[in-house]
C-alpha cells in the first residue's frame, strides 16, 4: 500500500521577513506572525502557501488576532485565498486589535493561501492561526488549554507544531498537568500527539494537586508548578509499561554494544563500563563506550517481537564522570542483520531525538506511531565528554491474532458427480485458506490507562446517591424498633412496681390517685383530733396533741385488736359488698367476725378519708391501767415500731353499740354525719405524746 504525503510549501514575497513560527504538515500546521506575542516590525510581509490531499478542504481557526486596524485595514491585515497562485480568489481580509473570529474559515478547495502584510504601526501582537482538513471538526489552537473548557472529559484535535516557545506546561504523567498548560503542548510532551503530525488527544478533568513536578520529554521541557484547582490528564492506550531493563527480566547477555570502556583507578583495579550496566535506576556505572564517536551504540535483544512505545535514558548518574548523551538515533530489526532507522510517518530524513542536558535526569521520548521489533538499538550522535548512558524501553506485548474459525457447508449428497464435487471443495477450501493468509496480521490489545480518573457514569452517581439514602432509612427504622422495646419494657417494669394483688384490682384507680400532685407537702405535720365521745374516756394528759408520722407506702396486715401508729393517708377497705352508710348510727351491727386484709390500699389524694376500722375483741384483752404501754399492731417498714409511750392503750366501746366489741369508724373530712361541728375532722394518733390540757383549756 502506498501512501502519498502532501506538504504544503511557503511562497516568499518580497522579503519575507513578516513570517514567524511556523510548522505545516500533510493535515494539520501551525502558523504564526513574526515576534508573536510581541510587536511585529513595520513594513514586514509573508505568504503562506497551504495544500492537502485532494478532495480534502481545508479550514482555519485563529488562537489569537491583534493586527493595527488605524488605517482600515489599508497597509497592516491578514488575507486568505481560495487556491495558489494567479488563479487564487479572495475569501476574507481581517484585521483589528483584538478581534475576535468565531468559527472557522473554510476553502473550497485543498489549497489555500494566507498572506501577512505589516504596515507602518506602534502597537499589535499580530496572529497565530491554525489549520486541518475538514475532517478534524474540533479543531483547537495551541493557545487552548483546559481552563477553555467546562466538560470533565472531551475530545479535540491538536495541529501539528504545538511546541512553541511563549507557552507554558507544568506536570507531567501520570500525575497529570495543571489547568493552565497549553493542551496540545502537554500532548506532546505525555507523547499522545507528535508535534510533526498532530493528533487526536482524549483529555480528563480532574481535582488539582498541591504541586506540579517538571521534567523533558519530547523536546518539550516541563516546568515545576504551584497549586492549582484542577488537573488534566490524557486517555490512552495503557501501552506504556517497562520493558524489563530496570527489572532485569531482559538478562545481561541480551544486552550488548559496540564496544565497552575500561580503564584502571588510583588503586590499580580494573573499572569495566559493561553493557548490562546500562540499567535505568541501578546503582553503580553505566555503560561506556570504549571510542566516542557516531559509530557506536548499544544494542538490546528483547527476545520477541513486542510494540515499543517509548525510551527514558540517563546519563552516568555518577558525579566524578559528567558523561551524558544528548541526542541519539533509532534502530530496529527483527533478525539483528537487516536494521530500519526511525523516522516519523512522511519525512524524508531520520528523526533525531533530543538526549540528556545532565547526567541525573530521566529523559523520556515517545515513539509515535510505535515501533515492532525484537531488537533495538541505540545510536548515540551527540554527547558531553564521554558516551555514557542508562536505558529503560517502555511497550507493550505484541501478540498475534488468531485466524477466525471457519465453518464449511455440508458435503453434498453422492451421486455421478462426485469427482466434480470433490474438486469443488478442495477449490473453495484453499480459495478460503488463501483469504485468511497474512502476513504478521496483529491486533494491539487495547489496555486501560490506570493512571487516568475514570470517568463518572450516569449509573454509579445514581448508586451513590441511593446507597445512603437506604442506609439511613434502614438506620431509623432500627432505632424506631429498639426504642418501642425498650419503652414497652420500661412500662411493663413501671406497672410491676405498683401492681396490685390479684384479689383487689378492682380498686386500682383510687390506689393510682395517690401519685398525682396534691396542694399538701408529703412530709407535713397535721394535727390529729379526736372525737369528743372518745376524749371524754381518756385522761387529760393521755392525749397527744401532735403526732409525728413516717410515710409508709402501705399499711401492715392488722393482727390485734389495739392500734398503734398509723401512716396520715393509710386505711384498710372495707370487705366488698355491701357499702355502708355514714348516716347509720352503728353500719357494723352484726355478730362479731375478725376480719383480716393482706394490704392496705394506697389512699387517694383527692375524695374522702377512711378512718381505720378497728376491731376490738374485749374478751381475750382484759383491762389494763391507762398509763400501761400499748402495743402496735402495724410494722413499719425496715424496723420495728418503738412501743408508744403516753399514747391510749384500751379504746372503750360505745355506750349506744348492742355488742361489747364494735368497729368504730370516724367520720370523712368534708362529709355531714351525725356528731358535732368538732367530729368533722378525726386523724390517727401520732407516735409521740405531747403534754396535752383539760376540756376547759381546749375550749
């Protein structure tokens, strides 16, 4: 197959001197006025003369215009000619400071014709323009760079000759370059685009990092740079990993050169500057050659055909010997007898690729399109003292495609014909084989660039938007759970505490009454009062006048027949059944029965007081002198009751009772009953006695 180049030539006019950087390959160039970005000089003229293939056009596209506009456009504009030559028709003429062209200017043909005039003027930065065949519909400049555009992952295409001196990069790969580097020049210098050809670059917007490292790579020099708020790196095919020299899975003797340099130190020993001491990163002296001079070089067996995309070299990395190679050839074979220099795709003339400027730094440059060979060699055409260099190659495998299977029809029912068939199918078959013979046919696997920032997917951004919603759904509705359990166990608790025996939860909302607030203080001293039947039968001074009480939750099971102390808001209920009247003089006239309760229940705070009933049994108790310590028949909680000093120890039965031994209730406070005005308002008597004084002091 034979591919025919277009170049395109430059016309001079007049002197030519208006002409400034300028770089025109078969699709793609760079044109630029002389001194851009600076002022151009008066009266400067250049004439540039632009062809591509046939039946391609050709299209412009301006980075930056600033020609002097002060006399119409008169003595200082730029112009563009469909076509070259005599024949050629106008299709614009710009000038103006500032100006700014949208869109691209489009030939009808594949030639075309830009002419540059510079008049008399004090001011104007002139032009720099770039060009491609109208397949490259997103064309850029090299002026653009990734601060240009608001997309996180684009396609755009470089012109050719991007590698001008008034812009700047910082970075390098894989870490990526800052925001502010010139697109195309990055492309360059990461080696995804030739500065000769252009190309496509796939670029990938990323957060920036706090420093920016600098380096050589492809003739284009990196510098360090500052924080910045974004990045961009390049998609690539991910083919460019070592090839075994720093590793050493290339051995030493698949390592070899012209000649070797020894020389002997101050001690006498013997220093040899072998070929296998041309490893990237290893410790110790390179590899020397023994005469410097264009004949020499160094040779690596990569004992299969592989796809070699880059080299990285080295000087001697040793500070006595500033030895240093700065510029080299490209050679390559299969069989080590038959050698190809590099060249780029077009060119009439051998690449030359920039070396080393020092004997530390790691100069990388990218082989584009790559090279396909077993074996490599180095030729070394400049140097600093003496040849001396380390080595590292970057690629990938080449592997082989395989044939597609191929599925023969069935053979065709046998009959007379059989000879004709039979010679049919051996003609198709090696029609078939004959179509499927290639010669070294292969398919470069495509791998990932792991060093790029994937690009976010509609999918995953969905993902991580319902991943924690979920959670937090599942969060709550697990905290809602245990807080309800643990709710239900505290109640349960709580009603265990206060639970009522089975026999009496009849009454448990007036045992509840007793917790809700009351007016009263808990701890408050009362006064107690007796009804004036009962003082008439007592002594005057054996009866208290205050009674200090304990709370007591409930009262004690009543076990006798005389009272001691009782709580200020403890009673016992009376049997269920038939509820007695307080308008009954005597509602216990019955045949004396001893009752018994388990528990007193808690009295309500709000409602009517029960006194105590008291069940006497006069038989079994004979009487006893007034001053005799009584016995209490209730326990307080915890310790036992003290016995009560001063207090009544035999309560006499009233006169108007039938029975010896009644039940005598006092009447609720706040209720009408049969006694006086002075019986509204009974307590129990408290523990401690007080002096008390007659009937006639307490009226």
């Amino acid at each position: 197959m034979v591919v025919e180049w277009y170049f395109v030539t430059i016309a001079v006019s007049l002197a030519c001197d208006g002409c400034g950087h300028t770089v025109l390959g078969p699709e793609s160039g760079t044109l630029a006025s002389i001194n851009y970005p600076r002022t151009s000089p008066n009266s400067t003229v250049c004439e540039w003369e632009i062809r591509v293939k046939p039946g391609q056009r050709v299209q412009l596209k301006f980075g930056d215009f600033d020609i002097d506009d002060s006399d119409s456009c008169h003595s200082s504009y730029l112009r563009v000619h469909n076509g070259i030559g005599p024949n050629r028709t106008e299709i614009g003429k710009y000038c103006g400071f500032g100006f700014q062209m949208d869109g691209l200017i489009t030939s009808k043909s594949n030639e075309v014709t830009v002419q540059f005039m510079s008049g008399i003027h004090t001011s104007g930065r002139g032009f720099l323009a770039a060009y491609s065949t109208t397949d490259k519909s997103d064309l850029i400049t090299c002026l653009d760079n990734a601060s240009h555009f608001s997309e996180p992952e684009f396609n755009k295409y470089c012109p050719a000759g991007c590698v001008i001196p008034f812009a700047d990069i910082s970075g390098t790969i894989p870490h990526g370059y800052r925001d502010s580097s010139s697109l195309c020049m990055a492309g360059v210098h990461a080696g995804v685009v030739s500065n000769t050809l252009g190309g496509q670059i796939n670029v990938v917007i990323s957060k920036g990092i706090p420093y920016y490292e600098g380096s050589l790579a492809n003739n284009v020099t990196s510098k360090v740079g500052p924080l910045s708020t974004s990045l961009f790196t390049f998609k690539t095919s991910g083919c460019y990993g070592t090839l075994g020299m720093e590793s050493g899975v290339i051995p030493d003797s698949h390592i070899t050169s012209s000649s070797i340099l020894e020389w002997p130190n101050q001690t006498g020993q013997v220093n040899i500057w072998k070929p296998e001491n041309a490893r990237l990163k290893r410790i110790g002296p390179p590899w020397a050659a023994f005469i410097s001079d264009e004949h020499q070089w160094l040779q690596i067996d990569l004992n299969k055909e592989k796809k070699i995309t880059g080299i990285i070299t080295t000087g001697s990395t040793l500070a006595e010997h500033y030895y240093y190679v700065s510029a080299y050839r490209i050679l390559y074979s299969d069989d080590a007898q038959k050698w190809t220099v590099y060249r780029e795709p077009g060119m009439g003339k051998d690449k030359i690729f920039q070396g080393n400027t020092e004997l530390y730094q790691e100069v990388r440059n990218n082989f584009i399109p790559p090279i396909t060979a077993r074996f490599f060699r180095i030729n070394p055409l400049k140097w600093h003292q003496k040849i001396a260099m380390k080595v590292e190659l970057l690629g990938c495998q080449f592997s082989l495609g395989r044939a597609p299977k191929i599925t023969l029809p069935p053979p065709p029912p046998q009959n007379k014909n059989d000879e004709k068939n039979a010679d049919f199918m051996d003609e198709f078959i090696h029609s078939v084989k004959t179509s499927l013979h290639t010669d070294k046919t292969t398919f470069t696997p495509e791998i990932k660039n792991t060093t790029v920032t994937p690009s976010v997917t509609k999918d995953v951004a969905l993902a991580a938007v319902l991943v924690p919603v979920l959670v937090m759904v599942f969060t709550t509705l697990i905290l809602i759970l245990v807080c309800a359990w643990h709710w239900r166990n505290r109640k349960k608790k709580a009603e265990a505490t206060y639970d009522l025996p089975y026999w009496d939860r009849a009454g448990w909302w007036k045992g509840m009454k007793q917790f809700f607030p009351t007016k009263s203080a808990e701890h408050e001293e009362t006064p107690v009062r007796y009804s004036s039947s009962e003082i008439s039968h007592l002594r005057p001074r054996e009866v208290p006048t205050m009674l200090q009480t304990q709370s007591a939750e409930y009262a004690q099971p009543l076990v006798g027949g005389i009272v001691g102390t009782l709580h200020q808001r403890s009673t016992f209920k009376p049997e269920e059944g038939k509820e007695a009247s307080y308008a009954d003089l005597d509602p216990y006239n019955s045949p004396i029965q001893e009752v018994y309760h388990a528990y007193a229940e808690p009295l309500p705070v709000t409602g009517p007081e029960y006194a105590t009933p008291i069940i006497m049994d006069m038989s079994s108790h004979p009487s006893m002198p007034l001053g005799a310590p009584s016995i209490s028949t209730f326990k307080a909680a915890g310790n036992p009751a003290p016995p009560l000093v001063g207090t009544c120890n035999k309560l006499l039965s009233r006169t108007d009772s039938a029975s010896s031994a009644q039940a005598l209730y006092d009447i609720p406070k706040g209720q009408p009953g049969p006694g006086s005005a002075d019986q509204l308002m009974y307590q129990v008597p408290q523990s401690m006695a007080h002096p008390t004084v007659s009937k006639d002091e307490q009226s």
